[in-house]
C-alpha cells in the first residue's frame, strides 16, 4: 500500500483551478510595458559672440619662452604671426584691438587663453603688439571687436578662476577654500598654478558664480571667468 493517501478530487474543484488559472494568466499579460528609460537632453551650446560686440580693458604681449610651444587649440604658437590669446572667446574669433591712446588698430586670431592677469583682457603675439606700438610699455588701453565668428561649438565648459600663484602650495591651500562653491582644481599654465571653481555650461552660469564668490570672499573680487576647451567633452 502507498505511503500517500489517495483522495478522489470532485469535478467542480479541478474546474475552479483551472478557470482561476486563466484569469491570473489574462490580467498578467494585459499589464502595460514600462516605458523605455530616456536621459534627459543635453544642454544646448552656448551661441557664438555677435560680431560687432566690443569690450574695453587693458593688453599685454607673450613671446618668449612661449614661441614654437602648442597653442590651446593644438596649433604652434608662432609669435611673428598676427595672433592672440583671450580668456573666454571660441578659438578661430577674428577680432581688431583698437589702442586707445595712440589710434592704431590691428586685427589677430585668437587660438589661446589667457591672460590670467586681473584687469587684462586679451595677450597679443610680438607681431600684433608690434603693430600697434605696445612692445616698449608693455600694455596698452585697447577696445576689442569681434569681426567674425566661427561655428558654434557643440559644447562648452566655463570656469572661475579665484588666484594664480608661482607657488603651488599656496594655489592649493586656495583650492581647499573654495571647495564650498562647486568643484574646485589647480591648474599649471604659462608658469602660473591656477585654481578654477566650477565647471559650467554656460558663461552666464560662470559669471553668476564669480559674482557669487567676489560677494562672500571679498579677498578674490578679482575672480574672473575662464573657458576651459580641453574638459568641454
């Protein structure tokens, strides 16, 4: 005789099962998919400066040692060629330096950054400063305009730069303080460690976080905006 008992199991049960069965099944493979997952969109570039659009401040000049070294758009810094170097402007920008003291004008191609000194705004090949008449002073009162732009880039990468020092333990200890803002990192360029904060999209957003910082450390009012071509991947 078996172990298990046997039972005889009436009729009306086994089709309960079974209709109980099909209806679990139906409402099962009537369940909506999820849709699919989607990143959110990318934030559109940043539009190219309009041509016509001028700024006024202080230029200075670079030649040696930075004379046959790599540019910041990848090209060979020659300095007898009618060229420049700007902070923020997308490389390939034409643009014609006016110096305002002396009526002379001359019109270069920005493929650098720079200069990362406060108060100034674009730093001239030897050709260019030579001819305006700078080479002697140094620096000169000039009005930048933009002649012609390029396409616009697919991106764009902004930054706050708050010091540049000789010293870096010095741009490091500044690094640490700005920390509170957003990303912060040291960079070396052109001889200088500098310390950038943030790493924005947009020019509007970098210089909302410059007046940020200039407004609760009064010790870095000369923070300036940066656009940094190398990170915007």
């Amino acid at each position: 005789m078996s172990r298990f008992a046997q039972h005889t199991v009436p009729a009306t049960v086994v089709l309960a099962v079974f209709f109980c069965g099909c209806a679990h099944k139906k409402k099962t493979a009537s369940k909506a998919p999820r849709p699919p997952y989607s990143r959110r969109a990318a934030t559109p570039p940043p539009p190219p400066p309009p041509v016509g659009s001028t700024e006024s401040g202080m230029a200075s000049w670079y030649g040696r040692p930075y004379d046959g070294r790599r540019a910041a758009d990848g090209e060979i810094y020659n300095m007898e060629t009618m060229v420049a170097a700007h902070r923020t402007l997308p490389f390939n920008t034409m643009v014609r330096v006016f110096d305002l003291d002396n009526g002379k004008a001359v019109d270069v191609r920005i493929i650098d950054r720079g200069p990362f000194v406060d108060g100034r705004i674009i730093d001239l090949s030897h050709a260019a400063a030579t001819e305006i008449g700078m080479i002697g002073p140094g620096i000169a009162n000039v009005r930048v305009e933009i002649l012609a732009a390029p396409a616009p880039l697919t991106t764009g990468v902004f930054a706050v730069q708050v010091g540049a020092y000789r010293d870096r333990d010095n741009a490091e200890r500044t690094r640490s303080e700005m920390q509170p803002y957003g990303e912060s990192r040291v960079v070396l360029e052109k001889g200088f460690w500098r310390v950038l904060v943030g790493r924005e999209t947009t020019e509007a957003a970098a210089s909302a976080l410059a007046d940020r910082i200039r407004k609760n450390s009064p010790e870095k009012k000369s923070a300036f905006v940066v656009r940094i071509d190398s990170e915007a991947t």
